[in-house]
C-alpha cells in the first residue's frame, strides 16, 4: 500500500565549511503563529485534521477546523482527515492567515485519485564530488535518504509519484562510457534509496542519458531498479520494450504511463565538423577524433548497406550511413551499426535510444505512440499520460517540436501530457481540454546553474470524470537539496511559472544567437494559455490566466518596487516608465526553504573562513529579515559572491517573424542595503562571462570576458543605507564578438581591524521599457522606474489568495 506520509529519523547530512556564531543562534528563539483554517468544498469547517510537519511533529484542527503553527521558520508537511485526500503545505511565518480547502477522498464522479510528478533525478556528480560550501555527499543509504527527507514526506503524499530518472545507475568505470558522449550521468545504486524516501512508484527512463555507458549501464540501471522493486519504463535493450508503456495502480484507478524521448542523437552527429575543417583554437583534446581520418567499410559490393572501404572523417561517414539506413533491412542495419560503431571505427557517432541493434532509451515516434496509448486504455487504463523528454535546454519556452508531439499524443487519445529535459520551469497550457505541463525543471539535479534551482512538483488529482484540480508545489534546490518553499520565494516561483505560461512563445534558434524565445502570432487550434494562480504557497493551475487592472506611481527618487507575485503585461507600460527585472532573484537573504532549521541563505558562496561571516538582522524589523554579516580581516579582502552564474540575456523574446527582438534594449543597475561599522569602503564587483554549450559537439565553456567595480559609498556608522549603483552599458557589450551571457556579483571588503559590512536585499535590475511588438506580451516584473513624476495603470496578474 501507498504510504500517505514517510517520517526519517535520519537527520540531514550535509557537509558545510561554515558555522553559526552566538547572534545567529539567539535569533532563532523568534517565532510568529500562522493560522491554518481547514475547510471543505461547501465552506465548512474540517475538525479533527491533523498535520504531520516534516520531522514528525504532529497538531490536530480545533473545532472551527484551525490549527495555530508557531514558526521560527518556512515549515512544510501533509494535511489528513478523514474521507479527505491528503494535502501538501508549506507555511513560512510571515503567512498570517492561510485556508485551505480539503478536497473529499470521494466525489460527485466518483474516488478522487491523487498523482505527484517531479522532474529530472540523478544522484551522481557533484552529490558524490562535493564542492565547498555544503553541498550533500551521498555515500551510503543514510545519506541518499538525508539528501530528500525534506522534501520525502510531501511527494510521498499522493497515491502515485513518478519521476524522470535521468541517469544511468550503477558503479561502472569511466573509460567503459559512451566514448564521445559530452556529458555523462551516473548515479551509484543507492540513489534508490532517495526514490523510497520520497514515495516515488515509477520511474522514467526514456531520457537522454539511460544510454551514457550503453547496452552494460541499461543493464545494470534495469537490474538495480528491479532488485530495489522500483518499477520502470522507456528505456530496455531492445526498440519495442523501450517504448513500451505500463499499467500501474494509484487507489482504486489503473493508470497508463508512456515515457518516450526526441533525443536521439543524430542531431548531435548531424554537427559534426565538414571534412578539412580545423580543429578551434584552444578546442578541448576530447574533441580531436571529429577530425581525424579513419577507414573503414563493410559488406560486399552489391549487399545490402555496402559501404566501399575508404578513407573518412566523421561527418562523412554518418552521412553516408543516413542515405543507407533506410532502404535495408533491420537485421542488416543492426549489422551495420555494430561495424560502425566498433572500436578502431566510429564508436563516438552518438546513438542514444533502443534501435539498430542496441538498447538505450524509448525514441518518440507518432504512430508508434498512438498505437501504445490505445493499447494502454484497451488493457484497461482509466487515464493515460505521456511523458516526453524533448524540447532546448535551459529556456523558459516549450519548443515547437515538443508542443507538435504534445498535441499528437492528446490527438491520439492521452489524457494529460507531463515533460522534462530543459532543467528549467517551462508552464502549461490546455488543448482540448487537455493538460499539457512542459519541462518540471530538476527535481534532484546537480547543475551549477542559477536558473536551474528553482523548480515545482506538479499535483494533480482525477477522478472519473477527468481533472479535479492541478497545482505546482515550489520548490527549491538548495546546495542541490530539494525543499519546499514558502513566502516570498514560492510567489517569485509561482509567478515564474505564470508568466511563462501566458506569454505565447515557444523557444528556437534565431540565427547568430544561442536558442532563444521567440513570441507566438497566435496559438494553435484547440490551444490556450493556463492560468497559474498563487495559493498558500502553491500555484494552482486554471482554465485560463486572470488579469486586472493596478494603478503605480513612480518618479526620480528611486525604483518602485513590485510584490514578488507580479506579473505585468509588459506592453503596457507607459513611454517614459522603465520596467526592472531582478535577475539574480534571490538576494533577499531571507529564508524561504522549509528544511526544518534557518540555515544558510540559499544561492551564496560565503568565505572559507567562518570567522569572516555571519547571519544577523537584516535591513528592515521583521525578525525573520535576515542579512549576511562580512567581518573583515587584517590581512586581506574579504568577499561575498552569488553561488552561480546570472544569466543576463541581452534579449530574452523576439517577434514571431524572428526580424527583430521583441523586447527593448536593457539597462542595468544594482540596488543594495548596507550597514558598515568601521573598515575601509567596501567595493561591488561584477564579473562578465560567455557561456557557450550551444555546440552539442563540444564541451561548453564559461569565459571571462571582463571585470568591472564600482566603489560602494557609504557612511560607517553602522545604520542602514541603500545604495542604487547605474552600470555602465559598455559594461555588458561584447568583446571581440563573444556576448555577456552571465555575470557574478562580488561584494568585497578590504583587509581592516575589527570592521563589518551587513549585506541585504542585493539586486541585479536589468531595465527595459515597453516591448517593441504589437502582440501583447506578459512578463516578470520587480520593479519601476522614471525620471519623472508619473501615475498609470496597467494590467497585472498574481497574488491571489484565497
């Protein structure tokens, strides 16, 4: 049977460098109550609820169906009562008053039955190589179950959970990999540990890296997923079970599962350099075999795929190899590949999915797909639900092949469409009725990018009728821990997510740029935006977005600033006005990950010294405002820098004809609250990168392009200020041709005797003024900006609460 709620007793194991002095620990005596009022779908009050926090601590609803929380930080757990289903909450203390509404366990059509989805899951890399500053080691059971068990109790929680597992499992050598392959991803056996820890049922495989050491690591991911008891689907060692879908079991509904990826590979190969092209300067050693000579051929003259032996490169090999494919047969085509792909050949040419011979993941293919979903619902399925590993990495916008192969599932029967790849949140939409939900971003993911921490499990709950109610549960990857979120930085998810839905684009490549977004003139027939509406910390998804009408005023003594939950149809901004967005999004320092203890401020690399730092009251006098403290040292600087890159896109939407972006040239300005006690005057730092990765045959590369400091003015007497620092544009223009793809943020104090510098509310503003497109354009927003005085009204979206 499904558990409801699994408790650990294992405490978190996490490496740190850093400790807490005596003020950081006084602070958290601090609490405030929260008020949970329980009510049904009449209204009424729910008595009798209990809810189990995360780490066990239980409390029952009174009569009026409230139950008083005393936080000293974002808390989460599992909401039960009787005949109800099981809800999901985080609370963060500035909360006040929260209701939620219990859904019965039984409906007007029947049992509700409740579905969890994560995103990308891996356990290897960095959580097994661990880089300073906290991030979780995990070497044994104890710590892959310590790695979730903040997140565990709330995904646990449904009667299905499923996840993309995107990762080879086992301990197989190095030199044993896909030779080629740029990135390769292998999580030890234990990772299935975390999966029990978070209640997952399924898991899938039809991604991009079940292949990374071929035919042996389907094998050994396949065997320690049986021996765990974790089932599995979308990936096998030959073509027809890889696409195979599955029946499995959620309450009293049997519900299909079909896992199926458009990575196979060949685009990869289809890059490969022409013949005579010279190796880039500087390109890495691993890429030297693209352009080297090799012979090879097969067959007799005459056979069938008859290969003249010769003299090629790479490139020329595969597309010799593309024009044959199709006109042999299987078995001979499985020849071939294994002759091309044998050592002292061709074994880096890049084939990623279960065909030609080999295993490896479920390939997408339309009929193919069709043919399984009517399969699954003749076998008994009540609901069916594709997953798709599909679309370009790290874009907010679902790209045009994974909305054409969405809406072919949902035309070919499929009841819900869920995906994955781009490690970023994506949205949803609607399609005849149906609910498609584009990439989740990662779930238990290592990436060393900013925009790839924030992410959202996705609930649902059905019954026979179809959907009752779908929401996104935020979440966060902090130190690569997965947490759930409350206060402001669940609103800033939820509003990511919003606007991501309603803007109407899907992402491409625009040429001479890296992938982008491009606006949509409209969408396709059946199709249309989802709503997504913050609601005590979650986003719940509606048939459509809502919108009104809010009136601001501005002028020149400073930006304006918006509530995290804001969306701003951006073309109405009035000429004059600026809108700012914060790209590094997280520099209140506030705690907002509900992880059982006000630790570290997430997203920040601190000094190795803990000596030179601290935790103390920030800015303002909420008690929960939180800032970092440097304290200088005698013999050299000491710095404070944002964790990860920020990605500063000159442009992040273009015009549906792709002549020209549809969003304004940006300006940029940092804003900043200080408290200096003695010490020399401290400096702000910005380091600008271009990060290339758009070439799929070569390693990517992070390049310091320049570096800029801007002296931070600023009384020692130990008062709060707030600094607004313009930065040049010339800062952000490119050098010798490589554009600013991301920047650092530094805050440096020079060497002093006893001298401090409290840090709070560090913001990246990057300013644009209303879209140059006719369409209507939807975007984030976080602040406003004019020389003048000026009233004006726009429509906006967000911050709903019940």
């Amino acid at each position: 049977m499904k558990r409801l709620v699994r408790l650990s007793a294992i405490g978190m194991l996490i490496l740190t460098s850093c400790s807490f002095g005596p003020e950081r620990l006084t602070r958290l005596e601090v609490r405030d109550t929260v008020t949970v009022s329980l009510i049904d779908e009449t209204g009424a009050p729910v008595s009798g609820a209990e809810f189990t926090e995360v780490g066990g601590r239980k409390q029952n609803a009174d009569q009026r169906g409230q139950i008083k929380l005393e936080l000293s930080g974002p808390i989460a757990g599992v909401l039960t009562a009787t005949g109800k289903v099981p809800e999901p909450l985080a609370v963060g203390p500035r909360d006040g008053e929260l209701t939620v509404r219990l859904l019965d366990r039984i409906g007007r059509n029947g049992e509700r039955t409740s579905l969890h989805f994560g995103g990308d899951t891996m356990l290897g890399r960095r959580y097994q190589q661990p880089l300073r500053g906290g991030t979780v080691v995990a070497t044994s059971s104890a710590q892959a179950r310590a790695v979730v068990n903040d997140l565990g109790p709330l995904s646990s929680a449904s009667d299905l959970t499923i996840v993309n597992l995107e990762t080879v499992v086992g301990n197989l050598p190095v030199e044993s990999a896909y030779p080629g392959k740029i990135f390769l991803v292998q999580s030890p056996p234990i990772v299935t540990e975390a999966l029990d820890e978070m209640g997952v049922d399924l898991v899938m495989l039809g991604n991009n890296h079940a292949n990374d050491w071929q035919d042996a690591g389907v094998s050994s991911t396949l065997d320690a997923l049986d021996e765990a008891d974790v089932p599995h689907i979308g990936a096998a060692l030959d073509e027809e079970t890889a696409r195979r879908g599955t029946l499995i079991q959620a309450g009293t509904r049997t519900i299909g599962v079909l896992s199926l990826t458009t990575l196979n590979g060949d685009r990869f190969n289809d890059l490969l350099p022409e013949p005579g092209a010279d190796p880039a300067p500087g390109e890495s050693p691993t890429s030297a075999w693209q352009y080297e000579v090799r012979s090879f051929g097969f067959g007799e003259p005459g056979s069938a795929g008859y290969m003249a032996t010769a003299d090629r490169v790479a490139s020329d090999v595969w597309k010799e190899f593309s024009a044959i494919e199709p006109t042999i047969s299987d078995q001979r085509l499985a020849e071939l590949w294994a002759a091309l792909s044998a050592p002292g050949a061709y074994p880096e040419l890049q084939d990623w999915v279960a065909r030609r011979g080999h295993g490896g993941a479920g390939q997408y293919e339309r009929e193919a797909m069709g043919t399984e979903i009517a399969r699954l619902k003749a076998d008994g399925a009540d609901l069916v639900i594709v997953q798709f590993h599909s679309g370009f990495q790290f874009v907010g916008s679902p790209s045009p092949g994974l909305r054409i192969t969405s809406r072919a599932a949902i035309d070919a029967g499929a009841d819900m469409v869920i995906s994955h790849h781009p490690h970023v949140l994506q949205g949803a939409e609607w399609y005849n009725g149906k609910l498609i939900v584009y990439s989740l971003g990662n779930f238990l993911f290592d990436q060393n990018f900013l925009l790839t921490y924030p992410s959202a499990m996705l609930r649902v709950v059905v019954d026979d009728a179809g959907l009752v109610e779908a929401r996104f549960i935020p979440i966060m990857l902090d130190l690569y821990r997965p947490a759930p979120l409350a206060g402001e930085p669940a609103e800033r998810v939820v509003r990511m997510l919003a606007a991501r839905s309603r803007r109407g684009a899907e992402s491409g490549r625009v040429i001479g740029l890296d992938v982008t977004t491009i606006q949509l003139a409209s969408l396709a027939e059946g199709m249309t935006p989802a709503g997504v509406e913050l609601e005590r910390n979650t986003g719940r998804i509606t048939e459509q977005p809502t919108s009104g009408v809010t009136g601001f005023t501005v002028g020149p003594s400073g930006p304006s600033t918006l509530p995290p939950c804001l969306s701003i149809r951006a073309t109405d901004v009035p000429e004059g006005v600026e809108y700012g967005v914060d790209l590094l999004t997280w520099g209140a320092i506030d705690d907002g990950t509900a992880d059982r203890s006000r630790g570290f401020p997430m997203h920040w690399q601190f000094p190795e010294n803990p000596d030179e730092w601290n935790v103390v009251q920030g800015a303002s006098p909420d008690p929960f405002d939180d800032a970092i403290l440097l304290l200088s040292n005698a013999n050299k600087k000491t710095s404070l820098r944002n964790l990860s890159l920020i990605p500063t896109p000159r442009h992040e939407i273009w015009l549906p004809d792709e002549s020209a972006p549809a969003d304004a040239s940006p300006s940029y300005s940092v804003s900043v609250d200080l408290r200096r006690v003695r010490g020399e005057r401290p400096t702000l730092r910005l380091a600008m990168y271009r990060v290339a990765d758009e070439d799929l045959t070569r390693e990517p590369e992070s390049t310091k392009l320049r570096e800029i400091a801007l002296p931070l003015t600023i009384a020692d007497d130990d008062e709060w200020h707030r600094l607004t620092l313009e930065i040049d544009p010339a800062a952000f223009e490119p050098v010798d041709g490589a554009p600013v793809d991301a920047v650092f943020i530094y805050i440096d104090t020079a060497p002093a005797f006893r001298g401090s510098l409290a840090v709070d509310n560090l913001r990246l503003y990057q300013w644009r003024s209303a879209p140059v497109t006719e369409l209507a354009l939807w975007s984030e927003a976080d602040a406003f900006r004019s020389e003048t005085d000026q009233m004006f009204e726009i429509a906006t979206s967000g911050c709903e609460r019940e």
